[in-house]
C-alpha cells in the first residue's frame, strides 16, 4: 500500500505545471514517465519512495535507494509501472536528503514526523537563507568549508541550493583556495568518509569495494541513460592520486576531497545527479615526510609507489570501472604530470577526461579566441609565452595546438613553433634531452634558433622568463607555474610596449600561487590587459566612485567588465554531461574543440569589447545547456554517442529540441514529493 503526501510546499508547488495538480495524480504521472518522453517541468514531480518513519526518516541522510532493476529509479517495482506484481511488495530503504523543516504538513503527518520537528514549516529559500547566514558568521575559509560538508551530509538539496544560490562567494570555499587547506588537513579534520578509498594493499578486494558503493547509489536517474542494469547506476567516477593536488603537491589520502569537491561542481554546473558520481581517491602512499611524521594521517604509510607496480594497480581500477560501470565517464584529477600525460594517451578510448590538461586547456583556448575577437587578431598570428611546463601549461599549449591545427590549417609542427615554453630550468630548448617529458618534447625549441638571444645574467646558460619576454614580445602570457606574483611590472611593461592589447592570463591556484593580480596588469598597460585568471580575486575600488566589498572571496576584479575567471567549471561538467547523455564511447578531440567553441561563442566580449571574456560563473547551468549540446551534437556526428533516445533527438525525429532534453536530465536542488510504502 502506498500513500502519497499532497504537496503544499510553495517551492514544489511551482516546479508543476499546474500548482492545483493534486500528489495523487502527480504520482499517476510520474507513473506514465519514461526516458523518452519526460518533460523539463515534470521531472520534479516523480515521487521519492520510502518505508522510513519518525525519527528514521529524519536521520537518514539519503532516502529511496531501489532494487536494482527498477526502471527509470521509481522505486520498488510495482504493478502499475512495469506489470511485475510478484515485487510489489518489496520495499527498501534509502537515500535522498533529509529535508528538516522543509517536510510539508502532509508529510509530517503520513510520514509521523510531527513531534519530531518545531511546528512552522519552511520553505527551501528560507532554509538557505538560515545556512547562509550561519555560513557568514564562520571565521575563516577552512571553517566554511567543513561548514558546507557538514551541510553536505545533513541535507544534500539544501547543500546545492546553498551553493547555486551563491556560487560565485562559495565557490572558492569549496574548491581553491578553501579546498587546498582542507586536503592538507584532512586527517585532522576528519569527521566522517565520504567517497570510495582504494588503496594498494587491499588491492585484492577492489572490485568487491567498488560494488559496494553501488548498493548505496540513489538510481533515481535524472541526468542518466537507464538501462534498469544496475551496472548503469554510476555515471561519472572522480578519481585522483593525489600526487599534484592545487599546487601544495602531493596529499596522500587527503586528495579525496578534492574529488568530492570535484563531484560537486559537476552538479551545480551541470545537474548531473550527485547520488550517481562516485568521488575515488587511489592511496598509493605518498612522498610528503609531513604526512609521515603525522601520528593522526589516515593514509597508507609508505613512500608513493611507482613503476610496474602503480601501473598494474591504476589499470587494475579502471577495468573494474569499466566492468561495473561501463557506461560511466571516468575523470582524472590532480595526477602528476608524467602519468597524467600516460593515461590520458592509454585510456584515450574509453569515456575519460583529464581536468588538469583538457579541461584548463578547453576553458584558455575559449578565453583565448574571446580575446583574439576583442583584438582583432588572428590565432596563427600570436606568440605564446607559457610559464609552468607542467600538465596545465602542456594541456592548454595542446589544446591551443589543436586550434591551430583546426581552425587556422597549420601543420603540428607549425603550430608548436607559435609556443615558448619555460620551466623551471628556463626555456624548453632541444638539448635538454632527457630532461624533458614527452609532454614537452614537441615545444622545445631548437637551441640553434637561441642560442644568440641576450640574457640578463651572461653568466646564465638558461634563458629566464625575462629573457624570453625581451626577446619574443609576446602577444599572449599564460601563467600555470604556481610562482607567485612572478609576471612582475618589468615583466608586463616589457609586453606591453610591443603589443597594443596584452593578454595576460594568470592560472595557477590557488589565489596566493597566481602570477599576477589582475589589478596590477590593468595598471602596469594603461587598462589594455585583456585578462583572465585561473583563481578568484577580492573586490577592490572599481573606479568613477564604484567600489565592491567582500563577504567571501569573489572571482572579480579591478575591473569586472574585463577580468574573466578562466574557471574550468564553465566547460567540463557540461562535457561530462554530454558525454553521459549521449552514453560517448569516448571524448574525442572533436567533442572537446565543439565544446571550445560553444563556450567561447557565449562569450560577453563578442557583442561589448569591454566586457567579460568568458560568461560570468553564475549563468553556468545555462551555459552548460549550450555547451553539452554542441558536445552531444558532435558525438552523434562522431558515431560516438550509443544512446538511441538522444541520438533521435539530435535528428529531430522526437518533437523536443536538444537544449529542452538536456534540461530536463539536469538534477534540480528541489525537494521531490514524498511516497510512503508500507
């Protein structure tokens, strides 16, 4: 027997096309939803299903985990959805947020949560606006950020609404810088796992640990392709090292908070369902003495494995992903640069992404052709310093490469020759030989072409960046070398003197590692910059009498109409969604340069060369509507995408554009009805 709970709660009211539509015809509705056909407004109203009571019902984090087999995650199957009678009785227990004060007066009463809870009901605005202003009295960024996992665990909607409703104050609590000090920490600070911990000597019982996370997915499959295989209920795995964690390096266990951190960012930029991503740290040791020394570190303590035995274990994990979630899209985060560059070219056919060089690479060659637009110069036409050779700086030298390559016609080789890249042992030149990773190999420069160039210290057999900047005069600096404030006014004013509008982008994060302050760039040219940056930036005096003031830290600068935060958050969890929408059987270059340029073809700075050059974080739920659309487009075009109902869409035989499909597989921070099943 079910009963379902009349919805009186405004915010719920408002998410159906009629807010008359009684509970019980909203779950005869959800009843009639397939993946096909399920509507944008609709799909708020599909019913969560539960036998929790009372307190039960209260504590438990998470509620409606169903069977495995039940189909579009409905619930425990039942007569009326699938004609399966002899298993409508079953019923289990499980997973979506508690909703606290939110809990409707109906479902106060069918659920018995009544004396549980203070009398007024609260809607979700009222409930964010109390944890915002809880969140405001934190004293410190490391205080907010264990604020927002507490938030995470007690109440997930609430969470994301939180974040949604303040992302650009938050963002940089919940990821760089915030997360940087919670990763070092995160043995001291621990309260409660979240995630899956795979670590090398249980490596025997990998397969039997990533099952079991499993039994703990909520397959309420909003944002999913849904076979009603329970090998379908993961989507996305986030999975890091830790090796090379935001520029503090090597993290050991910590590093699975930067996959939670991750996780959640694919959810408020581009509504894939939180219950489907599986954030994964692998602990292979770790080379940080710190953590050694450290009697509380939770990780395996041992030096950071490598050679055979790191690649037998790394590919040991992914054949489990693949075999248990074959449908999934498998992110790397934060691994270091030699073996991010190795799995990224070993694991190119199946659904994989590397943040750290696709995704910082994507979202620059988007700011980058914005730039180009303002300036009224061409991408073949540019001279490319890159300071930081290491995976971000390789990453966007690639995937400007690619550009090049496809945009502009140039061979591979032309297109290297537009990249100066300089490292910690000073320009790439050719015979630094085995010094240098394969990575970098195509951008050295020939040491014949150099070897006359004047250096500041004669004495100095390596040219410096200084040396570089004097001699190449740049028209594009990227900065992804995590030394701070090291495009200094010499430095800048060098570039400018030979270029009519610089563009200058600082990337390293966090916010203390970035090479410049925007405000000093647009200073040192006269207000020429074109500038992005790869961290968020304070308020300060905005000019003409304008000034802004901080709460948190925000992604804004001197001069907001101009400085753009180049946050790969504007491009990869669309990618990712696309890639999962379209069930990709890779993410192929193609598919990455269709996102590219629908990011970059949004940009504010086409229609006002004042403005922004990448669109501004807060719209990024609509900017991924677009950019996943020209991601899922190019895969149909790819013979990639597998998925039969969105490659119809995509050749208009079902009735529904492409754009509204995707919104109505994007997971929304709102409270669903309730369904109580005896």
């Amino acid at each position: 027997m079910t009963h379902l709970a009349r919805l009186s709660h405004p915010l719920r009211a408002c998410a159906r096309p009629s807010s008359s539509r009684s509970a019980r015809s909203t779950g005869r509705l959800a009843r009639g939803l397939t993946a096909e056909v399920i509507r944008a407004e609709d799909k708020n109203l599909i019913p969560i299903r539960t036998n929790l009571k009372g307190s039960a019902l209260l504590n438990t984090p998470r509620l409606n985990k169903s069977p495995a087999n039940a189909p579009f995650g409905f619930g425990p199957l039942d007569p009326t959805v699938t004609g399966h009678a002899e298993r409508a009785t079953e019923t289990t227990a499980s997973l979506t947020p508690s909703q606290g004060a939110g809990f409707t007066r109906e479902e106060r009463a069918v659920f018995g949560i009544e004396g549980f809870l203070p009398y007024d009901v609260h809607s979700l605005e009222k409930q964010a606006l109390r944890a915002w202003n809880q969140l405001l009295k934190q004293p410190s960024v490391i205080l907010k950020h264990a604020f927002l996992a507490s938030l995470r665990d007690q109440n997930q909607v609430l969470f994301y609404r939180l974040m949604q409703d303040h992302l650009k104050e938050l963002l940089g609590v919940l990821y760089t810088p915030g997360a940087a000090e919670a990763v070092a920490g995160y043995s001291s600070l621990f309260r409660r796992p979240i995630g899956c911990f795979i670590s090398f000597p249980n490596q025997d019982g990998m397969r039997a640990q990533l099952e079991s996370h499993l039994s703990d997915v909520n397959r309420t499959a909003d944002v999913a392709y849904d076979s009603g295989n329970p090998n379908d209920a993961i989507d996305l795995v986030v999975v890091t090292d830790s090796e090379a964690i935001l520029g503090i390096g090597d993290q050991g266990v910590g590093g699975i908070t930067i996959s939670t951190s991750k996780a959640a960012l694919y959810t408020l930029g581009a509504g894939i369902n939180p219950n489907r991503i599986l954030p994964v740290v692998l602990d292979v040791g770790t080379d940080n003495h710190a953590l050694f020394s450290d009697p509380l570190y939770m990780g395996w303590k041992r030096t950071r494995l490598r050679g055979r035995n790191y690649d037998q274990f790394v590919d040991r994990f992914i054949r489990s992903c693949r075999e248990l979630f074959p449908n999934a899209v498998i992110h790397f985060e934060d691994f270091g640069m030699a073996n991010a560059h190795r799995f990224m070219e070993k694991y190119k056919d199946i659904p994989m992404f590397n943040d750290d060089i696709q995704g910082t690479g994507a979202v620059a060659l988007a700011a980058l052709l914005a730039a180009l637009k303002v300036s009224g110069t061409s991408l073949k036409d540019q001279r490319i310093v890159i300071y930081g050779a290491g995976s971000a700086g390789m990453g966007i030298a690639d995937q400007i490469k690619d550009g090049l390559m496809i945009l502009e016609g140039l061979s591979k080789e032309e297109a290297a020759r537009r990249f100066y890249c300089v490292d910690r042992n000073g320009l790439l030149v050719e015979s630094m030989g085995n010094a240098l990773r394969h990575a970098q190999l195509a951008y050295a420069r020939p040491d014949e072409e150099v070897k006359d160039w004047p250096r500041e210290n004669p004495e100095q057999d390596a040219l410096w960046l200084m040396d570089v900047v004097k001699e190449v005069k740049p028209t594009v600096l990227i900065g992804t070398s995590t030394h701070s404030r090291s495009f200094n006014e010499e430095i800048v004013r060098e570039m400018a003197k030979h270029c009519e509008r610089p563009i200058i982008f600082p990337m390293s994060n966090p916010t203390a590692l970035c090479e410049v302050d925007p405000e000093d760039a647009m200073a040192w040219t006269d207000g020429r910059a074109l500038v992005a940056t790869g961290s968020p930036f304070s308020p300060v005096d905005l000019g003409n009498g304008k000034t802004s003031t901080p709460t948190l830290a925000l992604p804004l600068t001197l001069r907001p109409d101009q400085v753009a935060q180049t946050n790969n958050a504007l491009i990869y969890p669309a990618l990712g969604l696309g890639a999962i929408l379209a069930r990709s059987r890779t993410i192929s270059s193609s598919m990455l340069m269709a996102g590219v340029h629908a990011l970059a073809s949004l940009s504010p700075a086409l229609t006002n060369p004042e403005a922004s050059l990448l669109p501004d974080l807060a719209d990024v739920r609509a900017v991924s509507v677009d950019v996943a659309a020209a991601v899922v487009r190019q895969a149909v075009a790819d013979g990639n995408a597998q998925d039969e109902a969105t490659i119809k869409i995509v050749q208009g035989k079902e009735g529904q554009s492409l754009e509204d499909y995707i919104r109505s597989r994007m997971w929304d921070a709102v409270y669903r009805p309730l369904e109580l099943v005896d």
